[in-house]
C-alpha cells in the first residue's frame, strides 16, 4: 500500500533552509518575540537551516559538501557554533542594555 502524502513529502522541491526560512518569518512577523511558540519556531527554523549550511559549497565538490563527509559535516558545526556565538553575544548584550 503506498500513501500519497508520504509521496508528496519525499518528492517535494523544498529543501530545508527554505522551510528554514519560512519558520524564521513566521516566528518574526506573526508570534511574538517573547513567546514560546515564536522561540520553538526560531530555533527549528534556525536548526533547518545549519542543517544545510554546507550546500552552499557544493558546487566546489559535490561529494565533500554532504552529510556523509567529514568535511561537509565540519562546515555545519562551525556554522553551528557561529550561530551559538551570535545569540549568546547578542543575549549577554540585551541583558547589559536592560540593566542600564
């Protein structure tokens, strides 16, 4: 037996860095920046797009820039750990700023 919508998922042309993106603009213009349903939107959303942070090099070599490559899998947690900086950065920064 074979289910249409699970046809449709796997052969959708979306990647994840569009959903990515589309999450990050709802939680953004539609949810409230202090909600939780906002914070859950914004970290998927940001987790789908380090997810295929290293396609963005694929076309220097298509067989190092994947999940499956060392490589490949070095760029998403730099990106990753970019990203982690930057929240922190900018969360300490917001706590000085409201403490003033």
């Amino acid at each position: 037996m074979e289910l249409s919508s699970w046809n449709v998922i796997i052969n959708d042309n979306f990647h994840h860095y569009q959903l990515g993106i589309i999450f990050l603009i709802v939680s953004l213009a539609l949810l409230k920046k202090k909600s939780k349903l906002g914070l859950y939107f914004r970290a998927i959303g940001a987790g789908m797009i380090i997810d295929e942070s290293m396609y963005v090099f694929k076309f220097i070599n298509p067989e190092i820039f994947t999940h499956y490559h060392p490589i490949g899998i070095t760029i998403e947690l730099i990106v990753f750990l970019i990203y982690s900086a930057i929240v922190l950065y900018n969360k300490n920064k917001l706590k000085n700023f409201s403490k003033s």
